[in-house]
C-alpha cells in the first residue's frame, strides 16, 4: 500500500485561495448546486425520494406498500443518491452528518456495518439482508450503486424478517433508470494523500415508457493521511427496467466489486495522555517467557514518550487484505386489481475475501453464497408473505494470538510482526505452507480432558431459514389507526469444521430453531400536520459469524443460545408534516433490548434508553437539516469483555513519571463480572446540521458540523475522550448553462484533533483509539450530459 503523500500543487493553490471563504462556511452545510435536482418524494424502501412533499402516497418498501415516512411508526432518515453526494458521504460512519443517533466507531479504518442508537445494525439492500461483517468487520461498501438510503432506528420490521443485529437498518435502494429520457454524469475527484476517484453513471430509453436500463462505473486509487495505507476498488453496477404495461414492472440489478483495502487499528496503548496531548509511551513488551515478540500477558518497561504522528498507527506494508462479491436484486411488481399487489424480491450474493496481516490475523472466507427469496401479497390493509434464504459459507479464522499492546509503534516494522512460535503452531492448523488458522471444532489429542486447540471463527456451514409474515392495519376511528405484525422462522443449520487436524474425525453439528416476532403501533393523527405514534416490538435473532456463518462452540456443538437472543423495542413518536409547507420534523423516545456478540462467540445483554429529534426544511434555494440524541446505554446484568482491563496493566511501574502501571501484562482477556456498568465508547449525546445555499445561478456554499459529547474509551473509565467537534465546508461553481460542476470540500476545517474507538463494543477500548483525519481538501469536477 502507499504511504501518506503531501497535497499535490495543483490542490494547494486551490485551497489557499478559498480559505477564506471556507471559513465563513463553517457553521452551514453541504449544499445542492441545484436544489431542484433533488427529487421531491420523501419515502422509505423502492421509490427514489428527497427532501420536498412528505404526504406522497403509493409509496413501496421495508414496512409495506401505500404509505409515507409519516405513515410509519419508527424515527427515519431517508438520503437521496442527490443528498449523498452532497454532503459528501462515502462510509456508513459519515452517515451523522445527517441522521441523528449513527455514531459509531471507526471499525478498523472500513465500516461494513451501521451504527444506530449505539449498537450494529443490518444492511439491506431492496428490502433484503446483505451478508456483511463479523460484528462489523467486513468489506468497505461501495455507494456506487446507491440510490437512496433509508435509515431506519429500531429493530426490524416483521416483513425484513429475523436478523442478527437489531439496533436498527440501512436499506439501500439501488439506483434505476429513468422511462422516458437518457441522462448522464461523469464525476472526476482528487484529493489530499494522491486520492483519485472516478465514475461514469448513463442511463438510458429502450423503449420509452417501458424499458430502459442504467449502468455506472467506479473506480478508486486512493493512498492515505496513515502510514502504509490505501484503497483501490473497482465498482461496476448495471440495472434494467421492464414496464410493459401498468400493471407490472420488474427491477433487475447486477454489481460487481472488487476492492483491496488496509486493515487500520489506529494507535495502541491509548493513555490520557495520549488523548489529550499526543505523547506516546514507548518500549517494547516482554513475555513471561523473555520473548520480545507480541504476546499475551507481555509487560512494558517505559523507555520514554515522544510525539507520535497521528498518521502513525497499527498497519503493516506486507499486510493483504481484499475481496470480490457479486450481488444480484430483483424486484418484480404485479398489479392484480382490485388495489392488491404482488410482490416478489429476490437476492444471491456470492463472496469471497482475504486478508492475511503480520500481527497473526487471518480472516479467509473462500466462498460465501447466500439466495433469499421473498413473495408478498399486499391488499389495501394486509400484507401477507413467505420468505426462503439460503447461506453457505466456508472460511477460515485466527485471532487467537492477536496482541497490540506489546508493540512499540516508534519502533522498526519487525516490532509490529507477530510470528507463531512452535507451540502456537502446534494449537492450530496449517491451511497453507506457513499460514495457520484455527480448527472448526476443539479436540483433545492427549486425553487430559481439555481441548488441544485455539478457536475462532472457522466453519463450514449452510443455513436454511424459512418465514411466515403478516402485517395488518386496522382503522378505529377517523384519526386513529392500529398496525400489527407477527412472523415465524424455521431454521435448519448445519456447521462442519473443514480443516480438522490430521488423525481425528471432523466434528459436525445440527441445529433446529423456530424465531418468533411480533409487533404493535398505534398511530394518532389529531391533524393533517401532525402525527403521534407508540410503537412496542418483540423479536428472537441469531448471532452468526463472518459472513453469516455458523460456528462450533468448545464443545463441538452448536450453541443453542445463539438462536435465543431476545430484543424488545418500545417507541414513542411525534411527526410534523405540515401540507404544502418545506419543513418536516420528528422526535422519538425509546427503550430497546438488545446483544453484543464478545470475542469468545457469547453474548451480552445490552439496553438503551435515549431520545433523538431532526428536522428537515427546504425552499427554493435553500436546505437545511439539523438532529440531535441523547444516548443511555449499559450492560443488561451482563459480562462485559476487553483485551486487558486497563491500559495500565501492559505498563510496569518503573517510570512513574511516565505511567503508573500495574504489571499485569496484556493483553490479559479480561472478564468483567455481570452488571449494569456503562457501555464504553459511546458518548451520551451528539448533534449534527447540515444544509446548503445557493447564492447565484452559479454558485453555492455549504458545510456540515457534527458535536459529540464526552465519553469513557474503556469499560474502567481510566481514559476519557472529551467533547470533539467537526466541521466540514464546501464552495460550488456551475457553468456551460448547469452541465457542469466544480466543486471544492474541505473536511475537518479547523483541524480538529479528534479521536474514536476503533471497533464496536468496546473490546478494543483498553488497548486501541483511531485518530481521525486531520484537515484536508478534495476537489471535483462533474460533468451531466
């Protein structure tokens, strides 16, 4: 991968002469060059939709047909594909630019998987689930093929069907053509650290009114503000549209993407000192046995602090980290008459990834293909339906001998190597000459009554779920409405290990469930503007493996707990959509239960109680969105888990100038006792705006600003992350009469110091801090035709 770069000329000049003018952008947000261009349907699911006229109807997607954001019982951020680019939003962490309650943390460098409401939601993608990351460690998603995104806070709603994750979703609707003209944009970018991106989006007529079909191309070759990182990606996605009368259409889409990307851990041994003044502890750790390699229990004789650059953090030139997966939607819609629709969605995703890493980390998924099918029948207050999905996933796994805090990140590269010693090789098992993963089962080769091997996530597995659905709402009076929900799931799940060690049998298990879920809300519209909600949701979800899989426990058995964990939601709301008016606002209050799953394949309960609020305006010339939260978040009488319990214990006590360390050693795998203890790593409020001017039939400004409360890193709370802020601002130049664009973004405007956990859950809290970006610049050309 490449090392960081300084800002070429060309971008440096740029920058300088807009500073001024960047700074008097500080405080307003991502603006439209053109507000028209956005579309003016606000919808959740299929339709594409914007900022403009909330009371739309015939509105499809995750909650059922013929209704509108107003019309469902749960707190909804819609983006538009318009919005997205505008507020120049690229990773799912970007999200809180714009939708209250989606901090998260940095998941090593490349979120795959949303965070709402403090805890990992799911991707859906035209209303089905999309296999994604081992609690959120997965591949970077792309947005080339996007749409609209739909984020939806809360658990799942019968239809979407059981899940893993339950904080909430992010739907994604793909991007389709248009029936009735070609149109065309080709996006060129460049930013700081030699980033380079760009894609060609045309969409054009087959035959007007009925057919017409789109395709769009990306491609990426970024390096990076941190040491020995970078991405190239290559998206290419293409869809077709069949109306061949008003009684059917078909969506069809393909995408293909291949991307090599860099595991980023940040920076280890995160002290307050660290945090709040940049100096970093130096030496490096020592096993119990002498061993200067990174291990556990390792302990540290400080030989100084120093200044460390925030671009140096826990990567490795030879690391290897890529994947290719192909996804193919369809949605095929058929008017029955007599105001009932069929509905049939189907999703086959295949993937593959490999990342190999100098610290030990190995994550091989050498096929995973998942097929689901869904058919809905919706009548004009009932939606009935059956679901089928398929997952079959063979990969491999070795986190067992991870350890981040021996390491003296100021020292040479080899520090940073972790090479398995006989013993550690002797606990796994080769997959190729000289890589060692885990085993998929545990056995005991010398008959001591205790398992011979370290395990993580290998598997064989394939999983059968079948679903049941019904959705009906029920008028009880003019201005009163009750909706209700129920779905069953059958799942058949087998899990093999499929690289046992040589002379035993490889272990095997079955596994038969049935999940239950159901939900209630009452909605109350006293007028047309205004609409109040209580929504209460009760639903049994899994908890699975990379890409979906299924393990083995210890005991060579499928843990029946994974198919047992219990989530309950219950929501208040109040919606503002005033007719024929710009704005729309919302507020909702809840209670939700939900599960962590640790490293070791358990789980803890968690449960949030919070309140968030947005608002939305638009006018002719203007945006402007703004939301806030306010999060509780804890352990629900559970165990909670980190790498060691503080930073302290990787630290001796001979420097106590430097820091007062216990000796302990680390990592030590620590085990916190059940409680009701805070949740580490989220703060309990944030605030974001977001919005944009257009000053003259050329030019527009904008800017996003996103304010985070203070919060503990670490279950202890040893080490406190304060408030942070950031601001983001942007300036825009029109010209040969709208069809072409110059834009220039400056992120982070004042050059924040700002830092955020590096993966959810707070494992990591105790031993790992992501710096995030210092200032930088991006400038694009856009060309629509």
């Amino acid at each position: 991968m490449r090392q960081p770069h300084c800002l070429y000329r060309c971008l440096a000049r740029v920058k300088a002469q807009a500073a001024c003018s960047a700074a008097l952008l500080a405080l307003s947000l991502p603006g439209f060059a053109q507000v028209d261009r956005i579309e003016s349907v606000l919808v959740v699911g299929e339709a594409l939709s914007g900022m403009g006229n909330l009371r739309q109807e015939d509105i499809d997607g995750a909650f059922g047909g013929e209704q509108n954001i107003v019309d469902i019982g749960r707190s909804i951020t819609p983006i538009t594909e318009a919005l997205l680019h505008e507020a120049a939003i690229d990773d799912l962490q970007q999200l809180q630019r714009v939708a209250p309650n989606t901090f998260q943390a940095k998941g090593f460098g490349a979120p795959s998987l949303p965070t709402l409401r403090g805890q990992l939601g799911e991707l859906f993608s035209s209303g089905m689930r999309r296999q994604a990351g081992n609690n959120g460690l997965g591949i970077p998603l792309s947005f080339n093929s996007v749409g609209q995104i739909d984020i939806v806070r809360g658990t799942p709603s019968v239809i979407l069907g059981t899940t893993q994750r339950t904080g909430g979703f992010v739907n994604i609707t793909p991007k389709r053509a248009n029936l009735t003209q070609a149109e065309g944009r080709l996006n060129l970018s460049a930013g700081e650290w030699e980033q380079y991106g760009g894609q060609l989006d045309y969409a054009w007529v087959i035959d007007p009114q009925h057919q017409s079909a789109r395709i769009s191309v990306e491609h990426k070759d970024e390096g990076s503000f941190y040491d020995y990182a970078g991405l190239n990606s290559t998206n290419v996605f293409a869809s077709y549209r069949l109306m061949p009368n008003e009684q059917l259409e078909w969506n069809v889409s393909l995408e293909y993407y291949d991307v090599e990307w860099t595991d980023n851990a940040g920076i280890n041994r995160p002290t307050q000192t660290l945090i709040d003044q940049g100096w970093y502890i130096q030496g490096q750790g020592v096993q119990p046995n002498g061993s200067t390699v990174p291990g556990a229990l390792a302990v540290v004789s400080p030989t100084g602090q120093v200044k460390i650059p925030r671009s140096r953090v826990l990567t490795h030139p030879d690391d290897i980290n890529g994947a290719e997966t192909v996804l193919l939607h369809s949605v095929l819609t058929v008017d029955l008459g007599s105001s009932v629709r069929l509905v049939n969605r189907t999703y086959v995703e295949h993937l593959e990834r490999e990342e190999i890493a100098q610290n030990s980390f190995v994550e091989i998924i050498d096929g995973a293909d998942t097929f689901e099918n869904r058919i809905e029948l919706q009548f004009p207050r009932t939606i009935v339906g059956a679901a089928i999905r398929y997952n079959d996933v063979l990969g491999y796994s070795q986190f067992s001998t991870e350890a981040d805090l021996p390491i003296d990140l100021t020292g040479s590269l080899s520090q940073r190597e972790i090479p398995l010693s006989a013993e550690q090789q002797a606990r796994l098992v080769p997959l190729r000459p000289g890589l060692y993963v885990s085993p998929g089962a545990q056995y005991d080769r010398d008959g001591d009554g205790s398992g011979d091997y370290n395990l993580s996530d290998t598997t064989d597995s394939t999983s059968l779920q079948t679903g049941l659905f019904l959705q009906h709402k029920q008028p009880l009076g003019s201005n009163l409405q009750l909706t209700l929900g129920v779905r069953g799931d059958w799942y058949d799940v087998t899990a093999r290990d499929p690289i046992a060690p040589v002379g035993v049998t490889p272990a095997r298990d079955s596994h038969h469930d049935f999940l239950k879920a159901g939900e209630a809300t009452l909605h109350y519209r006293p007028g047309e503007s205004v609409t109040l909600y209580a929504t209460g949701s009760y639903s049994e979800s899994t908890s699975n493996s990379m890409a979906g899989g299924t393990v083995l426990g210890s005991n060579n058995q499928i843990d029946p707990l994974n198919f047992a964990t219990e989530n309950t939601l219950y929501e208040l709301g109040v919606k503002y959509a005033p007719v024929g008016s710009g704005w729309y606002a919302d507020m909702a209050v809840f209670d939700q239960t939900r599960s962590l799953r640790n490293r070791d394949g358990s789980n803890s309960g968690i449960v949030t109680q919070g309140v968030e609020a947005q608002a939305f305006y638009r006018s002719d010339n203007a945006w402007v969105s703004v939301g806030g939260s306010w999060l509780k978040a804890k352990f629900d009488h559970s165990a909670a888990f980190q790498v060691a319990e503080q930073v302290a214990d990787a630290f001796d006590n001979s420097r106590p100038d430097l820091i007062a360390g216990t000796g302990a050693g680390a990592p030590n795998f620590a085990a916190f006792a059940p409680s009701s203890h805070r949740l580490q790593g989220l703060p309990e409020w944030t605030a974001s705006a977001a919005g944009g001017y257009q000053l003259s039939e050329y030019w527009s400004v904008g800017g996003s600003a996103v304010v985070t409360g203070a919060y503990p890193l670490d279950y202890l709370q040893t080490v406190v992350i304060s408030e942070q802020f950031t601001l983001n601002a942007n300036v825009a130049y029109e010209f040969n009469q709208g069809s072409s664009r110059l834009r220039l973004d400056v992120f982070n405007l004042t050059d924040e110091k700002n830092w955020t956990p590096v993966f959810e859950g707070g494992y990591f809290g105790s031993s790992l801090v992501f710096p995030e970006l210092s200032r930088h610049a991006q400038v694009q050309f856009t060309q629509y035709f």
